[in-house]
C-alpha cells in the first residue's frame, strides 16, 4: 500500500542471490523506491513528458548498452540482485547526462520491464506506444558502443600534469607528438623552448621532460 508492487518486486530481488535464504527487513526498502522515482524523472517531470527524439550521446548509448549486456546475462543465470544494481547504476548514469531520449529510454523501459512490469508499462504508454510492452522486442546489446575510440591523455611538463586532452587511440606515438607540440597549451608551458624528450605511451601518457 505505502511503495506499491513494484517496488516490492525489485526490492525482494535485490536482498541477494534467489537461491539464497535471505532476512526479512524493510529498513532498505525506501532507497529502491527512491531509484524508481528517478528513473521516472527521466522520463517526465512536473510539467509532464520531456522525451525527444534528439540523437543520444555517445556515454548515453554506452551506458545503455553495457546495461542491456549484464541484464541479458544476469536474466540468463537467475542473478536478478545484480541487475537491479545495474539499473540503478546506469540511471544514475542518464540522470547525470540529463538524458531524456526515446532512442535510449524506450529499450530501457522494455529491459526493465520483467523486474518492474507496472511502472514500465506506463513508461511505454509515455512514450507513445499503443501496444503493450510485453510485445516489444528486447534490446540487443550491440559491442560497438562499448569500444573506446579514443583516450583523454593527461599531458605532463617533467612529470606535473598540466592539463588533458581527448585523442583518437589510431594515433601513433609521433602523430600524438605532432599533435602536442603544436598545441596552445602546450605552447605556452614551454615558453619558447624545445623539450630535450617527449615520452608518449600510447593510450596512458604524454610527459615533455626539459
């Protein structure tokens, strides 16, 4: 009566292992009500339905798609307590890149819809659908939005960093010099002289000793 089925649900799951005895205490039951009122902040909030069809960001999509990745394997080996941290993990997530598009909350309402079925059905009403949820396709989780591209380097002057910058992970060691050397920042700190090294290690750091 006072959190609604939903959050039993989830709760009940996130005790621990199915399996396993577990005791009965609702002291944490308010903190897996907390996480379904945010997950439906990110869908509407007081002045109603904010989704958009705006293309999602980068993080967005990885975070969708490692969730789609540990809640298929979690589904498959009974592990539910896992997959409700996972929620919670990447709605936090989405809150913080203040996502609110259909292309990653509408697979999140189906993915989430075994462990919270009441609570997603009104999200995919939300969304526009006219059909139940229980006939959507699940997500798939596609690699391609887990593979890094590219790398923010911390760029360091004999061994203080100064400051960071974002590079494609392709570039080899005299490119990224090339790249650095040419840089304002890195202009500036050296002051008009020439740096007797530049160490790079591919995909960790950049240090100009001298």
């Amino acid at each position: 009566n006072e959190y609604g089925a939903d959050t039993l649900r989830l709760y009940e799951m996130f005790l621990g292992p199915i399996e396993q005895a577990k005791p009965w205490n609702t002291a944490g039951i308010t903190g897996v009500f907390g996480f379904l009122k945010k997950l439906w902040k990110l869908y509407a909030d007081e002045e109603g339905v904010k989704i958009t069809d705006a293309k999602p960001s980068k993080e967005m999509y990885k975070s969708l798609h490692k969730t789609i990745k540990k809640v298929t394997e979690d589904i498959e080996n009974f592990s539910f307590n896992t997959s409700v941290s996972q929620f919670m993990i990447c709605v936090n997530e989405l809150s913080q890149l203040k996502c609110n598009h259909k292309d990653i909350l509408e697979p999140l309402a189906v993915l989430i819809s075994p462990y919270a079925p009441h609570i997603a059905e009104e999200l995919w009403a939300m969304l526009g659908n006219s059909t139940g949820i229980s006939t959507a396709a699940f997500p798939v989780f596609e690699e391609k939005y887990l593979v890094e591209s590219s790398k923010e380097y911390p760029v360091s002057f004999n061994g203080k960093m100064r400051f960071k910058i974002e590079l494609p992970l392709d570039l080899n060691p005299k490119q990224i010099e090339e790249i650095i050397l040419k840089d304002e920042r890195t202009i500036a700190q050296l002051n008009g002289t020439t740096p007797k090294k530049v160490i790079i290690v591919p995909g960790k750091i950049i240090n100009l000793v001298g």
